[in-house]
C-alpha cells in the first residue's frame, strides 16, 4: 500500500480535537455520515500515517451484526494482499458503495427535485445545489434541467434569453452567480442613491416612493 498521500503542512492539524466517528453498523441511511467523518478525521489527525493503517482505524470503527462478516473477510484481503489500496479514498468509496444499496442516491435525486432558490443568494443556493447533486445521479443535460427549475425564475429567463446559450452545468453556476451579484450591487446602488438624496433635502420620502424604480422580482 502507498502512503496517504497527504502533503504537509501546518502542524495544527493533529493537535485539534477532532470529533471521532461514531460506531458504523452498516445501516444505509448512516453510511454517509459515517464515511465523511472517517474523511475528516484521517486529514485532521492521520495525514501522515499509511493508507494500512488508515484502512485498518476506519474498520475499527465498522462493527455490529452482519457488518462484522463484511469486516473479517475484507481483514483478510488485506493481510493475505488479495486487495490494496493506493489510497484510503478508494477504501471510503468501496465501503459506501457496499452499504449505501442505492438508497442515498434516489435520497438525494427527491432532494434535488424540491430545490429552490427562494430566500437565498445564488451563492447559497449553488453550494447547496452542488451538495445535493453529489450522488444523486443527475449529470450533464438532466443535471442542468435541475438547476433551471430551482433558480428564482427572473434568474432563470435572464440566462435563457443570453445571445450565447450555455452548455455545462459550470457555466450555469458561474453566469447566474454573476447576475445575481450585478443585481444585488444596482439594489445596493438605488438605496444609496436615495438616502443621498434623503439627507441633500432632495424629494420628499413618498414622493421618492413614486418616482423610485420598481424592483425587479427575481
């Protein structure tokens, strides 16, 4: 087996206290959880340490029921070489695979369906979009599809209506940032404006009321 893999760095990481996973007993609806805490943990206080042991902490943390089999027989893979490892990811990855039974995938696919921007910065909502999508299933053309459906829909007209249609579901995110920046800075821009004018002794509030643009409904 290789190393971690980790490059080094500061030296706060193994002096923080870093919560452990808890005791993963294979149940599917845990798994996620059970592997991104496993993630965080070896980058936090195990980076040095080789993807064998990394692998062998991780089951040490794998217990309970038929899990135990799953364990002793990938225990013996290992010891007899059967299986290696070049990174521990691969490991975290195989184990997900192994208990997630496809569950977490249409999980996430109902997740991704009732997304929506309301209340949110497009910023927000990307990151939020983007966590979703990752293991959901959607990709390429449907993946977009989702994005479309979820963004406030003045957002959504804006980008459909652009001389140059977008393809990738990059470009989707990095263009309705940007709209929703330059939409956010003219709102900041118009309230400036008018207090300016408030405290020059310019119009009087309701009549500035009257003559103030009406807001664009995203």
């Amino acid at each position: 087996m290789g190393t971690g893999g980790a490059t080094t760095g500061s030296n706060i990481g193994p002096h923080m206290e870093i919560a452990k996973p808890a005791i993963f007993n294979g149940e599917a609806e845990k798994v996620g959880g059970f592997v991104t805490m496993c993630r965080l943990y070896l980058r936090m206080k195990m980076r040095e340490a080789m993807v064998e042991e990394q692998v062998f902490w991780i089951l040490s943390h794998v217990q309970g029921g038929s899990v135990d089999i799953w364990k002793e027989n990938v225990m013996e893979e290992l010891e007899s070489v059967e299986v290696e490892y070049e990174m521990v990811e691969e490991f975290l990855l195989s184990l997900k695979k192994k208990f997630s039974r496809g569950e977490e995938e249409s999980m996430k696919a109902v997740e991704l369906r009732k997304l929506e921007q309301v209340g949110k910065t497009m910023e927000e909502f990307v990151q939020e979009f983007k966590r979703t999508a990752r293991g959901s299933g959607y990709e390429g053309r449907p993946l977009v599809e989702k994005f479309k459906r979820g963004i406030n829909r003045g957002i959504r007209r804006k980008l459909m209506e652009a001389e140059n249609l977008l393809a990738s579901i990059e470009q989707w995110y990095k263009r309705a940032m940007a709209l929703d920046r330059n939409w956010i800075e003219s709102r900041r821009e118009e309230e400036r404006l008018r207090r300016k004018k408030e405290t020059m002794g310019g119009a009087p509030k309701q009549e500035q009321k009257q003559i103030m643009p009406r807001p664009l409904v995203w």
